[in-house]
C-alpha cells in the first residue's frame, strides 16, 4: 500500500524557523513534492526533490532522503503569511500517480 | 495567461442525483488530474488523462467517471450521489504526468444533502 505521514499540527513562532518533517512508503517513488494550501483555498506548488539532498529556495528549503523514505521542509525567518497547512505529495513510478499526504496545519503567532 | 479553471465554484445536490463537474488545464498542459479533498484530509487522487487518455485511477467506486477533450479540457462525472462525496473537487492540469508538479484550479465545492 502507499502511506504518507506528516504531524498533524505545529505551532511557531513569527521570525523562527520551522521543519516540517514526511515519511513515506510506497510501491515506487518518481518524485516528492512539497505544497502549501491556505485554507479555502487550491494547494500551491513549493518545491520538488527528485535526487537526495538539500533544495533551497528562498525562504523554503526541502530535504529528500530516498534510502529513508524522509523529507523535510524548512521555513525560514517565519511571516503570519505562513500560517497554512503543507501538504507532502509522491509522485509514483512512471509519473501518472501522485498521492499526498494529510497535510500539517502550521500556526504561526506574534 | 489564465490558470486552470473549473466550474461551478460550488454546488449543492440531493443524494442519488448525478453530477458534472469542468476543468480547463493551462495552455499548452496536456495532463489533468482530479482529486477529491475532504474538510481536514489532504486531496484523494480519483483520475489522471493525459492526452485524452486514462493514466492513472485511484480507489474510487464506478460511479466516478470522466473524460478529457481534444482541447484538453476534461469532466468528472459522479452518479448517484452520496452525503459521502460532499467535498472540494480539485483539477490539477501538468505538462505530462506528475513529474513537473501540478498547478490547481480553485476547486469545485459540492455538498449533497
């Protein structure tokens, strides 16, 4: 079967960072993504791994480790505009498949 | 350039009614996919045509269907209605696949009673 687990909520504070850690187990893996989704609102698109490592882009980074089945994403110099909820997604093999995960609620406070 | 589009924004239907639901991907996207997001869940994967062909279905019953037109627009058809399927319909149009990530519309909320 196919599982993503993500925390459900995390709290930080405006200024911080925080990291918002996935692990995954699927029957094939062609790519992670990372989206972020504001409530009532669609998912928008954040980052991609496809190769382990460290992927930066501006105030995000993401983190892929494929021998773990983990990622990470990291979210720098924290704004109350951050305040959403992140979405893990796996792209499966050959591309046609993507499932997410449950998505983690991020507060951020003053 | 218009993003992706989908009508209507919201709906509301009794149960056994059946259900269209239209997505227009962004020009040039040959790929569309669905998923179903229920209040507190990440999107559910239902469809994924790529140039007007089934790529990929997830675990829902055969009530769901859809298809993708020549101009790459598609629609998702529900039958018989259940409370169940009360959720945000969201079209995500790619490239091709999934490897270049998705760009979704504002999602399609329908509420059966």
């Amino acid at each position: 079967g196919q599982n993503i687990d993500q925390p459900t909520e995390m709290t930080a504070t405006e200024g911080a960072i925080v990291q918002i850690n996935c692990t995954y187990q699927t029957s094939g893996f062609n790519g992670l993504f990372w989206y972020q989704q504001h409530a009532g609102e669609a998912p928008t698109f954040l980052s991609y791994n496809v190769l382990d490592g460290l992927e930066e882009k501006g105030r995000f980074s993401s983190f892929l480790s494929r021998s773990k089945g983990y990622s990470y994403l990291l979210l720098k110099e924290l704004q109350m505009k951050d305040s959403a909820s992140y979405l893990c997604a796996v792209s499966l093999t050959g591309g046609f498949k993507t499932i997410f995960g449950a998505g983690t609620r991020l507060f951020v406070k003053a | 350039d218009a993003g992706v589009t989908q009508s209507p924004t919201h709906l509301i239907k009794t149960r056994g009614q059946q259900v269209t639901l239209r997505c227009s991907p962004i020009s040039g996207h040959k790929s569309v996919s669905w998923y179903q997001q229920v209040l507190g869940q990440g999107p559910q994967f239902i469809f994924q045509y790529y140039e007007k062909e089934e790529r990929g279905r997830g675990n829902f019953p055969d009530r769901f269907s859809a298809r993708q037109f020549p101009n790459y627009s598609s629609e998702l058809n529900v039958n018989a209605l259940l409370l169940g399927d009360s959720a945000l319909y969201l079209c995500a149009s790619s490239l091709e696949g999934t490897t270049y990530g998705y760009t979704f519309g504002s999602g399609t909320r329908l509420t059966v009673v």
